[in-house]
C-alpha cells in the first residue's frame, strides 16, 4: 500500500493567537515544527471572517513551507484571485457559512457544476491540484470527476461525531459509505482524502482504506498539544496511522 500522506492543519493555532489579538501561539512557527514531526503537508483555510487563518499567514507559509500547503477556501472571487497568486500546491474548495463554527457538511457540487466547474478551471491552469472537500455522496463524486477536480476530500465529521457520542451503528454506517465511495472515487481517477474531525480513536479504520492517500487533521492534534507538545500529539498521530497501514 501507498504511504498515507498526513496533512497537519495549524487553523486553530491562528484562533487561539486571534483571540488576544497579538502574534503568539505562531502559526507559522506551529507549521514549522509539524514539518520535522514528520508532517507531509499543511493545511490552513482561509476564511472570508479572517477568524483564524489571516492574509499574511497565508503569504508567510508560502515563503517558509518545505511541504507542500493545502490551501482551503471557499468558491468565491476574492478566494480565487488570492490562490492565483500564491498558486499553492493544492487548492480545497469547501462551502463556508458565515454563522457555523466550522466546515459542517461537504460541498454541494451536483447543484453547481456549472459555476464549480468555471471557478477551478484557472486554479488547473495555474498549476494548482485542485480537491473538493464533499460527502461520500455518489452523486457528488460523479460532479467532482466531470467538473476536472483531481482529488475528492470526504468529509469524516458525521463518522467521527457518531464515534464519540456512542452511535456505534451510524459510526459503521457513515465508516461503510466513506469505505465504498474511496473505492468508487479512486476508479474514477480521483485521489482520495479524508479530512474533519478524526481523532486517535477514529484515525486507524480510515487509515486502512487503501484507496486514501492523505488524512488532513486539525483541531484534535492542536487540543492534544496542550497536553502532550504539539511534536509528540503528531508522532503519536502518524504511528497510528502507519501501524493501520502495516
Ligand atoms: N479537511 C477540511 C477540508 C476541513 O475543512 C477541515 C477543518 O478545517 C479539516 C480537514 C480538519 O478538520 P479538523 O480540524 O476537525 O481535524
């Protein structure tokens, strides 16, 4: 099997720096040290509000980054010309609302082909791997493939979510659907990822799937640095998923 590719996204790095308003925890330096902990891509999402994630970190990863970045954004006009400009290693277009506190559902390409297809059309031709952060969703994944997208990133959070509240049958289910759609996905030519909410304790099913070449991992490995040092929250993180791997 593949090497899994573990995306570190430092998003929540930026939140907590954004909540006194000054330049520490650093998000740049966070990226840093996630490198030589063995990440092999960073993650950061530009959002509209600026909450997290801010124009100059964006600029700043590009200059001092020697993994690859995974740029997230939304589909919108202000994003694209942003992208074009720093023409990032990777492009992930997610659906943004204003009043959610994060990335909550996968993007709804069957309804917008048109405009989808459209808006990653010059981020292609720029150079940049375009991703569409949607569902396991069949019908997403055929919208995916025919608008030119090169990777599909499923959304884990309603897996993950059933996970840690207890709901070992709908945790199967959504495990099921995210298992069917990799392979599905993969036939087409898609790259697969698989990214939101993943855990310890749900990373090493997922992990196993052999059509999933990256897992993007944010919010728990940032909690687990409190604890445990953000270098040793993403060791522990890639030995799990190595191990599952094996
Ligand atoms: N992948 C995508 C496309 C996301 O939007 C996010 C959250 O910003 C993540 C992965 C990481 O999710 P989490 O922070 O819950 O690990």
């Amino acid at each position: 099997m593949e090497k899994l590719r573990l995306g570190v996204n430092i998003d929540h790095v930026a939140t907590v720096r954004n909540a006194r308003g000054g330049d520490t925890p650093d998000p740049i330096r966070a990226a840093r040290l996630a490198e030589e902990a063995g990440a092999d891509g960073i993650t950061a999402h530009l959002r509209e509000d600026r909450r997290h994630i801010a124009d100059a970190d964006i600029e700043q990863l590009m200059d001092t980054l020697t993994v690859p970045l995974n740029f997230e954004m939304a589909a919108t006009e202000e994003m694209q010309n942003i992208a074009l400009r720093h023409k990032p290693h990777a492009v992930c277009i997610v659906p943004e609302k204003r009043e959610e506190r994060t990335t909550e559902g996968g993007l709804e390409v069957a309804r917008e082909e048109n405009r989808l297809a459209h808006f990653i059309a010059p981020l292609r031709d720029a150079g940049c791997r375009v991703s569409i952060f949607i569902a396991a969703d069949i019908r997403q994944i055929e919208a995916a493939h025919r608008i030119g997208a090169q990777v599909i990133e499923l959304h884990s959070g309603a897996y993950c979510d059933a996970h840690h509240e207890g709901r070992f049958e709908d945790r199967d289910r959504e495990l099921e659907a995210m298992r069917e759609m990799s392979t599905f996905a993969h036939s087409l030519g898609l790259e697969v990822h698989v990214g939101h909410g993943l855990t310890y304790e749900t990373v090493e099913p997922v992990a196993k799937f052999p059509e999933v070449r990256e897992l993007n991992i944010g919010h728990f490995l940032i909690g687990e640095a409190i604890f445990l040092g953000l270098q040793p929250a993403i060791q522990e993180m890639r030995r799990l998923m190595d191990g599952a791997r094996a």
